[in-house]
C-alpha cells in the first residue's frame, strides 16, 4: 500500500473521529452544528489579535499601542531610521490630542549622542533623607515584577538601565537575581510584602532593610494600586510560581500566590505616613508611594497631613488607568481609576494647594514612553517618567496580548523555558537601552524647538489639546491649573546653568 494512502486513511479516521465527537458534545452549539469547520472560528477567535495589527487595523487604529507607535519603539530600539514619511496619518481633530507651538527662533537641536537629561529635582530632599540623590535619567522603566515578567526579560532590563544610566523599578516580586546585573533599582513592594515579609506574610522591617541592603537599590517604593488594576489585588498562578520566584517572593513553589487590595502596615493617612517615616529611618533612602487615582479625598487627606506635619513620603508616582503592564479584569482596566492626565492634574493641584508642589518628587507612567506624551506629563508637574509596556516593547514584545496565559511567543511574559530560550538578554538589553536613550533624545529635541534647554524649562503655554475638531486650548487650562512654579529657583538655575553651554552631558 502506497504511503499517502496509509496518510490519506489516518488523516481520514482522525477527522472522522473529529467528526463525531463534534455532533455528541454539548458544550460548543457552533462545533456540534458544524463540525471541523466550527473550530476554525476558534483558531480565528485565538489570533485575532496578530491578526488585527498586522492585516486589520490602520497605522494608528490599533490599541493598547498604534502600528506607528510601535514601529517608533522598535526603530529606536534597534538604531534604525525612525523617521516616517509623507506627512502624518493621524486624526488631529481627536480630543485631547497634542499639539505643540514651537519657537519660531528654537535652540539647536541635539547631536545625535547627546540623550542625557538630568531629573530637575533632588529625590529625598525634602525630608533630607541621607540617601539623597538626582536621578541622572528623567526616563525610567516602571514596576515590572519577576514572576510576570521573565528572569530574560528582567536581566534584559537591568542591563539595559545600566547602560543607558537609568534606573529599573522591580515591581512587587522581590529582588531576584536577574535584577543584580548592574543597574540600579527602586525597590517595590505591595501588598504581598515579598522581599520583605515574615514567614506569615506581613510586612517586616529586618527583610526589607536586608533586601535593600544586598542590592543597588536607590530607593523605595510602596505601592498602593496600579493604572492596570486599581482596587484589585494581585494573582500569580501556582503554575508560575517556580522554585526560583518562590524564593524570590517568600512563598511556597507551585502554589498560588495571592496578593490583598489594600495594605495591612497602615489603614488611614497618618498610618501610611508613618509607615513612610519608619521606612526611611530604618534604611536612609528616600521612599515614596505609587497610585492609580481614585477618589480624591485621599489626596487631600494625604496632603493636609503633609503640610502639617512636614513629614511623609519623597515621591508620588501616579499611575494612570490606561498604565497596563499587569493582567486584570476588564471592568477594572477599562473603567476604573483615572486616566493619566488627569490623575495628575488631580494630584498636582492637592499638593500645590498647600505649597508643597516644590518639595516632593513627582513621576508619571501610563503610555508616557512618547516624546510629546513625555512633554504634556512633564507640563502637567511630572518630574520624572516611567515606561512599562514600551520598555517590554523594546526589549520584543509584539502585543499579541497573551501576558496573562503565560505564553507570550516572544519569552517576555511567560515562565515557559521552551518560549523564555528565544530572550536573548545581552541584546534585547542594547535595544532597551537604545530605546531608552532615543526617547530621551528626542524628548530633548522637542524642548529645544520649544527654545528650551531641559523638558521642565519648557513653557507649559506651548502645549495645547485639542478640545473639538478645529478648536485647542491650552494644556493647563484644560485641566484647571493655576500658576504654579513647579521647580525651585536653585532648581531651574542649576538646570538653566547644566545645559547652557549647548551640551547636554549633565552632572547629577
């Protein structure tokens, strides 16, 4: 007997076999009415995704990150032409969309090596911590966590802010050994307190000051919610949780991992600060919180207290809710928390209502890896920036939305050794930090069209969105500022006197 034939005949048995187990299951009404056909609705259902930003979608249609945006990242990541051609595709009459009024007499524009930009403000000196610093990058790469990240994906990482002279925020798993290749760390930690937990899971200052202790960490961050799932706790399948992550988190391997939606160190305002106060203490660093925004009477809680007291955290990070780089659930990720502008907008004002808008260090994250999205947050009070999903984008990442199966196809997000081997982390780790610096770059060329030497000398008046087609109005205005100075004057002189010459190698 030919060998086709014998094919033909178990390809035949298969789809027969196919066939009837179809037409007797009850669960599917699509494969029970049409058997073998009906499941490529499925492996449609599956794909849609690749498909969609490949073959679908216009060039800025897709979501959570447009063709165009994407193709920016990878340019810049991997050092090719990241210019496009024939004029933009974009809709500007979209609300919100920015626009910026350049000088009609700008600064000369950046060399192409010339990517460093200093943040404006000294992180812990308001409360002169001893561990006081300026952060020597206005760019950084938000809280990732090993767990839902890979160990590739976070080596890649480290070794890319080493190189670009940023700093990585480790999210809320712990310090593993993936994060000890040479870049320096913002520690986090959530609800979970892993890295710094007693065998019960509370939180324990003798694990922190010793996690703290056996890393670069520069400071610390606690993190209240996130922009990709405010007010819910964090999951880590037990399928996730390797030997290595167990160890990393203080938790049992292969067991689920479950993280509470609110704190057990504190319960009000004046426990968190004092919580804040005794962390700071105990390790010297400056330590700061992180939030998605809700309601707004925390913050105004928070910044009463602060005023009073003079005491409390360094930095606020504020995350917006369209910031995604965890999986949650789709009421929360699409409704819940505000967007970033105007999180922000409502964190800043409750600060600068009490003339402490000078003292503590702001940051912004939730798809702010942009040059102009960068500037508008930077307007808006942002000190310093946080790229989380364009960080993974620059490292491979191709969207394809699978974070939460653990079965990324690029090795990011995923636990999977067979997907994770394909994450080479020397040189995803050089596309970071071409990313990183690129945007940084341009970042800087954009404020020296603006006649600027630094993103925070930029004159908030020369941002505008677009309120309705054919209609702007100032940024500021829209979302109801008052005139605030957002620096010190020591601040925007030592700036002012760092990028004079022309240059743009700044001392910390």
């Amino acid at each position: 007997m030919p060998w086709w034939l014998v094919v033909l005949i178990v390809v035949g048995a298969l789809l027969a076999a196919v066939v009837v187990w179809d037409l007797v299951q009850t669960r599917h009404a699509i494969l029970r009415n049409f058997p073998i056909i009906g499941h490529l609705r499925y492996m449609l259902e599956r794909i849609g995704p690749e498909l969609r930003q490949y073959i679908v979608t216009d060039n800025d249609e897709e979501r959570p990150f447009s063709r165009d945006q994407r193709r920016w990242v990878y340019a810049t990541a991997k050092r090719e032409n990241s210019y496009f051609g024939f004029g933009s595709d974009n809709t500007f009459a979209q609300a919100g969309y920015v626009l910026v009024r350049h000088a009609t007499f700008p600064l000369p524009l950046p060399r192409p090596d010339d990517h460093t930009l200093i943040a404006p403000k000294v992180l812990g000196a308001w409360r002169s911590r001893p561990g006081a610093f300026r952060p020597s990058s206005i760019v950084n790469t938000s809280a990732m966590s090993f767990g839902s990240l890979s160990g590739p994906a976070v080596e890649a990482i480290n070794r890319g802010v080493a190189v670009a002279g940023c700093l990585q925020n480790t999210g809320e798993g712990g310090i593993a050994a993936h994060h000890r290749h040479g870049g320096e760390l913002i520690f986090q930690f959530g609800t979970g307190y892993f890295g710094c937990r007693d065998p019960d899971g509370r939180f324990s200052m003798d694990a922190l000051v010793d996690t703290v202790g056996s890393a670069p960490v520069r400071a610390i961050e606690v993190k209240l919610s996130q922009g990709a799932k405010p007010g819910v706790g964090g999951v880590l399948p037990g399928a996730k949780v390797t030997a290595e992550i167990a160890a990393t988190r203080g938790v049992a391997r292969g067991e689920t991992v479950l993280s509470p939606n609110h704190h057990h160190g504190f319960t009000d305002v004046a426990g968190l600060v004092e919580f804040v106060e005794s962390i700071a203490a105990a390790t010297g660093l400056p330590v700061g919180i992180k939030s998605a925004v809700g309601q707004p009477g925390f913050w105004t809680d928070l910044a009463d207290h602060m005023a009073a007291s003079r005491r409390g955290p360094d930095f606020v990070a504020v995350d917006g809710g369209e910031g995604g780089t965890g999986a949650g659930p789709l009421v929360f990720t699409d409704h819940v928390a505000l967007p970033f502008r105007a999180a922000m907008a409502e964190v800043y004002r409750a600060f600068a209502q009490r003339d402490l808008q000078r003292d503590l260090v702001f940051i912004g994250s939730g798809k702010l890896g942009f040059p102009a999205e960068a500037l508008a947050a930077v307007a808006l009070g942002a000190d310093m920036i946080n790229v989380g999903r364009e960080a993974m984008l620059a490292i491979g990442c191709v969207q394809a939305q699978r974070c939460h199966t653990g079965h990324c196809p690029t090795g990011v997000a995923t636990q999977s050794r067979w997907l994770m081997r394909g994450l080479h982390p020397t040189d995803k780790a050089a596309r970071l930090a071409n990313y990183v610096c690129g945007l940084r770059h341009d970042l800087l060329a954009l404020s020296r069209a603006c006649g600027a030497t630094h993103p925070s000398l930029v004159d908030p008046a020369a941002l505008e969105a677009v309120v309705a087609a054919g209609e702007t109005a100032p940024l500021l205005d829209r979302y109801d500022y008052a005139e605030w100075s957002r620096l010190h004057a020591s601040d925007v002189a030592a700036l002012e006197a760092a990028t004079s010459t022309g240059g743009n190698i700044l001392d910390p």
